[in-house]
C-alpha cells in the first residue's frame, strides 16, 4: 500500500503539470471568425409580398416547428428560440407575452445568434460549402439523424428542410417560397 501512494503521487503531479501548461498556453484574446448565413433570410416576417405570395424567413419556420414552451423556447436549451406564442425576451412592452406581440427585432436577432452559435465552427464549414447542411445538429436533430427529445420534425424534400437547407447555401439558393409553403404543410 506503501508503495503505490508515491506512485499515484507521482501520476497527480504530472498530471496538474502538464494541465498547468496547456490550460497556460490559452490565448484569451483569441476571436473565432465565424461565418454565417444571411441574416436578412433568416429573419423575413410572415407577410404577404406585392405578387400576392406569403413571404417568410427561416426563423418562421423554426419558430413553428420548434419554439413551442415545451421544446427550444425554454431558457435551459442550447438552442433557444423566441417566438410570439412561446418564450419571450424580457420587454418593458406589455404586449410582450406569449400569444401577444410579434416577435421582435430583438428576438430575432437572439434567435439567429442562437442557431449560428450552436456549432459556430462547423456552421462556417457549412455555409462555405466545405461541410454538408446535414452535418450541423439544427438539421441532424429534427431530422432525427440523431437522437431528438421531440421526434421527427423535418422531413427530406419537405419545404422545411427546403427551407433550412437553402438558407445555408447562400443568398442565390435561398428558397423564400420554401420557407412559406413549409408554414402552411407538415
């Protein structure tokens, strides 16, 4: 018994050691650039456009699909979504409650920060076209290529995914139309 407490002395020693220079060797001033899909796309309201079509963003159909109170509008999620019928950004507004208000600018742009943020590094890879949409948790999860609490949520070649898939192809595949057809079928 003797013996092996030197020995796992020892061990712990080198092991705090080589802890100490690595976590020594982090540059706290280091910026991860990340590049994500247009904001502009993500965040287009439900309306109706000049030729008379709906209109809507990516944000719309997440916001549909996944921002129910029991689902991604609740704080503790790693992908947390604002939306007008469920979780809301706290507002001196009134009308700023579930069920109230649109959503607003604000929530929006916590929306899509949250999506980008998920997987900063691999939405980069994504959007430059060095990765597959599949490859990111937002498309994985719903499709339910991996394990999702929710089930099934998006389907290939459904609209949704349309949707989802042509805003992270950039501006020129962007799929408008996807987005507001996928407000209105499963």
């Amino acid at each position: 018994m003797r013996a092996i407490f030197p020995m796992f002395a020892a061990l712990s020693a080198a092991v705090i050691v080589a802890l100490g220079v690595a976590c020594s060797s982090f540059d706290q001033n280091a910026v991860t650039e990340v590049t994500g899909p247009d904001y502009g796309e993500f965040s287009i309201t439900n309306s109706i456009g000049a030729d008379g079509a709906t209109n809507a963003g990516v944000d719309a159909v997440l916001e549909q699909r996944c921002a129910s109170l029991d689902c991604h509008g609740q704080m503790g999620r790693a992908l947390r979504l604002f939306s007008q019928s469920g979780l809301r950004l706290i507002s001196q507004d009134a009308a700023n409650v579930p069920g109230g208000a649109p959503t607003t600018q604000t929530e929006l742009v916590a929306n899509y920060q949250a999506v980008i943020g998920l997987q900063p590094e691999l939405m980069t890879e994504v959007v430059q076209g060095n990765e597959p949409p599949t490859a990111l948790l937002l498309l994985r999860k719903p499709l339910q290529l991996e394990r999702h609490k929710g089930g099934q949520v998006i389907v290939p070649g459904s609209n949704a995914y349309d949707c989802i898939v042509s805003w992270l192809g950039g501006p020129s595949n962007f799929s408008e139309r996807a987005c507001a057809l996928a407000l209105t079928s499963p």
